[in-house]
C-alpha cells in the first residue's frame, strides 16, 4: 500500500511539471513579473555585451585601501554579471513580499519605483530601486543584507544604462564573520565604447 501511494505521487508530481512545461513550450504566455524584471534586463544585457565586445576598466579597492585599476579586452559578461542575479525579487515564493512605491525624483526628468521588502519576509534583498530618466537612460540599485549569529553581509549593487546598454557598474560591501575583522569592498567598472 505505501508503495502504491508513493508511486502514485510521484506520478502526480512528474504528469504535473509535464504540464507546465508543456505549457511553457505551447506558447502560453509565462506570468507577467509582479516587479521590476532584473532577471531579464541582465540576460539582455549579457547578449548585447557578449555580441558587442566591448573592453572594461576595472577599479578596485584593496583591503589596505589602495585603488588599483586595470583594464580587461575580453569579458564573459554572462559571469561578469552574475552578481547582479542575486537582486531577482520575482521568485515565486517572494510574490507579494516586497511594497512597491513610487521613486522619489532628484528632478523632473526622473521617474522610478523602489521595491522595499516587507517586514517577517526573509530574503536577502533589502530593497530594489530602479529610476529611468527622459534621456533613456537610469539606474538599478539593490541594496542585499544577510544577517545571522556567524555572519554579516550587507552589499550594494548599482548598473547605470544608458540608451538600452549597460555603461557601467560598482559593487560595494562589507562582511564580518565572528572572530574574525571586517572586510569593506568596492570594485566599479566602466564598460568602454
């Protein structure tokens, strides 16, 4: 019998993703994110990049404090915005966890929402703000946070794009693991013409 009720469920499970799946191959319409689709912006953004080519200067802060700048010819931009992944807000398990308000304008031009996530909602990203300017251009800035007895994490990530393409980037941190000293970050990347 238990047997029986086993291979009855996983039956149930697998006609189930079949379904969806098959759904998704008919050409249903997938559901429309709730939020701003940072998921989508990126895997456009890595396209254009990874089919452009373009060079990037990288500015980095050491842990002595010291900034050391290089620049890269060839970038996988696939993995050089893999970081950013982490600010997707549009999981399933996270729809109506974030409020949605209204950007405040640093002048006329601007507009914008920022994504704020809800208070008892554990996930790591604090808030999403994203603002678009009348010269086709804005900026996407997360702010992510982990938080625990062992370890701390606060980062803030921000893509500035300008006529559809990214132009550049910069990761901010701080960690702190227990027992051991803080670790501050910083690296910014222009993305060259």
């Amino acid at each position: 019998m238990g047997r029986a009720l086993w291979a009855a469920a996983c039956l149930l499970l697998t006609t189930a993703c079949g379904q969806e799946q098959d759904a998704a191959r008919a050409g249903q319409p997938a559901r429309k994110p709730l939020y701003f689709d940072v998921k989508s912006f990126l895997d456009a953004q890595a396209a254009l990049l990874n089919q452009r080519k373009p060079a990037v200067e990288k500015r980095v802060m050491l842990r002595d404090g010291d900034i050391e700048t290089t620049r890269v010819a060839q970038v996988d931009w696939s993995k050089e915005l893999q970081v950013f992944y982490q600010a997707d807000i549009n999981k399933p398990a996270l729809r109506g966890a974030y409020e949605v308000q209204a950007g405040p304008a640093t002048n006329t031009l601007t507009t914008g929402q920022v994504y704020r996530r809800k208070a008892g909602i554990e996930n790591i990203v604090d808030q999403l703000r994203v603002a678009q300017t009348d010269t086709r251009g804005g900026t996407i800035e997360a702010v992510l946070t982990q938080d625990n007895p062992l370890f701390f994490s606060r980062k803030t990530l921000i893509l500035n794009h300008q006529n559809g393409l990214l132009t550049s980037y910069q990761v901010q941190g701080v960690q702190k693991l227990v027992m051991f000293d803080t670790l501050r970050y910083s690296a910014t990347v222009k993305v060259l013409p």
